[in-house]
C-alpha cells in the first residue's frame, strides 16, 4: 500500500503559496519545467532544509 506525505499550500501574510510539511513552512525558491524547489521560511536564523516536488502549482 502506497503511503502519503501530508503537504499543505498555504497562503502567506504577503499573499504568495508557502508549502508546509512537518509542520515547517518553505518558501518557493525556483521553478524548473518538472519541479519545484522549496527553502525553509527560516532560513535567515539558520535553517537550511529544503523540499523538492513535481506539485502542479502556480505561485
């Protein structure tokens, strides 16, 4: 049986799509022709994780 990640697109106070999974939240970073790169929302204290999908999302 598959199993599925839980990521939620919320809209941000400035009105732009944050992903959030695991209870952090990514910023959208870049966006390629098949995928989406997502940075921590922190990442000015420190925070250098990421989230790289194929979601079909307009940001």
């Amino acid at each position: 049986m598959a199993e599925f990640i839980k990521l939620r697109l919320v809209t941000n106070r400035r009105g732009g799509t944050s992903l959030v999974y695991e209870g952090r939240a990514y910023k959208l970073r870049y966006t390629g022709k098949r995928v989406k790169n997502w940075g921590c929302s922190k990442d000015k204290k420190g925070c250098k994780g990421g989230v790289t999908t194929n979601l079909d999302v307009t940001a």
